[in-house]
C-alpha cells in the first residue's frame, strides 16, 4: 500500500530525522506573507472573495507596513488583485490552471532539484530532515494543514540548497499556487502518494545524487500533472 511504501521510503532517512525546528527570528513583513499565503493556500481567504487591507491587517494583528508589503507580494505572485476602492481580490481557483502551473513548473524543479543534489549543505540538509518528520507527522495523524506546512519547509529547503536565487524566485509563486489547488482537489485522498514522492526527492537529494534527485522530481511533476488532468474534468 501506499502508506506503507511511505513509511519504508522514509526510514531510509529516519536516522537523522530528530532534529527540532530551529526557532529564528523573522521581520513582521515576513510573518504576514508566510500567513497571508498559507490562508490562501488552505483557502481560508476563499477564492474570488474579496477582503480589506484593514480587516486583514486586525485578523493578522500586525502592523500597516508588514501587511501592506505582504500584500504587495501576493499580489506581484498572482494570489491576490489589489483593486482601489474596491479591495484586494484573493485570486479565482480554475482546475484548468492547474495544468498551467504544473507545465511551467515542471523544468525549473528539475532545475532545483539537481543543484541542490550537487550544493547541499549541512543547514539545508536539517530544514531537509525537518520537513520528512512534519510530514511523516502530517501523514500518520492525517493532518493536512500540517502537511501543507510541510511542503512549504520543504520547497525552502530546496531552495537554500540549490543555491540558484533565480530559479527559487520563479519557482516558489508556482509552488505555492500548486499547492492551493493541491488542498482543494486532492487533500481529502492524496496524503500518502504524495508524501512518498517528496521523502524520495528527499532521500536524493541528501544523497547527493543528481541524475536520482532529477528524476525523482520529474516523477513528483508527473503525479501532480495526473490530479491536473482530473480537476480540469470536473
């Protein structure tokens, strides 16, 4: 089963996997993006509403600046329509731009995924290690805000290790909208299959193998484009 086959994959890895989350400290325009973006992403903001930049500056209980800045970016990133007089616009969730996504996803995680192979290092390797035991957690309680969460420290993990600025500043906006559609039309049955692709990439990246890393993040593209081509049927 695929659950199984999970936690077999992620054993391989285990041995490493005690590390705590390092406690750092973040700029409040920071701490408005990260929640900003993860109540779009679990569709807490629900697509095509429409919100204030005060009631969200109250919701988040932080300062104009920080949340005007974050605000800046998500909508730079296409999650949000900043409208004068009118509000902020959280972006629409067609199935259909799911495939896009994906499609201009696909190189640049190969991309990443090869350098980060090549460049890892040890501070990368324990964001690596931190992000397999959140989502060996996420997955055994089925937890997916936790799960998402997971991915997220992982796809910065990629990104430090890479060592490649240009490639993770394209690919963290398609990474986050991906992740959106993820949680709205696969997180009720896709937790296992998915976790087993990502400790995969995980496991090669850490053993610094690049060809493995490359294929192994092909083969995550690949199941992501598959539950694509199923929301854009519906």
């Amino acid at each position: 089963m695929i659950y199984e086959k999970y936690i077999r994959s992620l054993s391989l890895i285990s041995p490493l996997i005690s590390i705590e989350t390092n406690t750092t400290f973040e700029p409040a325009a920071t701490k408005a993006y990260r929640a900003l973006e993860h109540m779009i992403v679990t569709l807490e903001l629900a697509p095509s509403s429409f919100v204030t930049e005060g009631a969200l500056i109250e919701r988040l209980g932080l300062g104009r600046t920080p949340v005007r800045e974050a605000i800046q970016r998500l909508a730079w990133e296409g999650l949000l329509d900043i409208r004068p007089r009118a509000g902020i616009a959280v972006a629409p969730l067609h199935p259909g731009d799911w495939l896009r996504v994906i499609d201009a996803r696909r190189g640049v995680e190969v991309v990443l995924a090869r350098s980060a192979a090549r460049f890892v290092t040890r501070e990368a390797a324990d964001l690596f290690h931190e992000a397999a035991l959140a989502m060996q957690k996420a997955v055994i309680s089925g937890n997916v805000l936790a799960f998402i969460q997971a991915d997220k420290q992982l796809d910065e993990a990629l990104a430090l290790a890479a060592d490649n600025p240009f490639a993770a500043r394209v690919a963290a906006p398609l990474q986050t909208h991906s992740r959106r559609f993820w949680f709205r039309y696969k997180a009720d049955t896709g937790l296992a299959e998915s976790a087993e692709h990502h400790v995969a990439l995980i496991r090669s990246i850490l053993d610094g193998d690049e060809e493995a890393a490359a294929k192994d993040a092909k083969k995550l593209m690949a199941l992501l484009r598959g539950h694509a081509e199923v929301a854009a049927t519906r």
